[in-house]
C-alpha cells in the first residue's frame, strides 16, 4: 500500500482543524475562514514539510500559527502570554454557542480518561497509535 498523498492527508485532517478553529475563534464562520488560510499556507509550503513526520501536528501548528497571525494584524502587537485568554475568541453566534454547549454535556458524560483520549486526539492531533503507547494510565495521569 502506498503512502497517503500531501493532499490526501490535508483532506483527511479538514475535520480535525475545523474543530481546533471553531475552539479557537468560537465562531464558525471565522472557524472556516482560518482553515481556508491554514490549508493555503501548508499548501503553499508543502515542500518544506517532511514526508514520515507528524503531519496532523505540522497542520495544527500552522492553524494556531495563523490564528496568532490574524489577531496580531487586528490589534498592536504583544506578547502572546501578556494577551488575557478572552482576546483569543471572539463572541460567538447564537448556534454556534448552543453546539459548544450541547458538546460540552456530551463531553461531561464520558469517563475522565475518555474524555482526555478524545481531546488529545481531536484537538492536539496526536495519533490513536501514539495514544495507545502511553497506555491506559498515561492519559488519566496526564
């Protein structure tokens, strides 16, 4: 079996940024515009990442980056640690506030370490392989 193509891993990751970005700016139609420009910006510098590495953390990385990058052309530049957490959303919709809502019961009703797989799965990228590693202690301990 072949190896995934660049753009076959950027379509395969599409779910997963979408849920970093709409975590990020609380608002999904600027959740969409910072995938868009995420994806742009991998795909144009598609020959700099490494074939073997971790692609989903490469992506992340670059979405985070570009979401820093947009609040920096908003506002005077700071440094980001000295920038209160509340700057990095901004208000969200009515249905998006109810989706994060409804996710958060659904989150509250799995068990701890599931609910820890999930997110260092969906939102930090890491590999269900890499998750399994750690071993089942590993993730309620973190």
């Amino acid at each position: 079996m072949t190896a995934p193509t660049f753009h076959d891993q950027v379509i395969a990751i599409l779910p997963k940024l979408r849920v970093q970005a709409l975590a990020l700016t609380r608002n999904r139609a600027a959740a969409e515009d910072l995938v868009q420009d995420a994806v742009c910006n991998a795909l144009s510098a598609s020959s700099s990442f490494i074939p073997g590495t971790n692609f989903a953390a490469w992506m992340h990385r670059i979405l985070r980056n570009r979401f820093i990058s947009n609040l920096r052309k908003r506002r005077d530049t700071t440094d980001i640690d000295d920038v209160p957490a509340n700057t990095f959303a901004s208000e969200a919709s009515h249905e998006d506030r109810l989706a994060l809502k409804e996710l958060g019961v659904a989150m509250t009703r799995l068990p701890a370490d599931q609910r820890e797989a999930l997110v260092m799965v969906v939102v930090h990228g890491m590999s269900y392989e890499d998750l399994m590693a750690m071993g089942p202690r590993a993730v309620v301990a973190k």
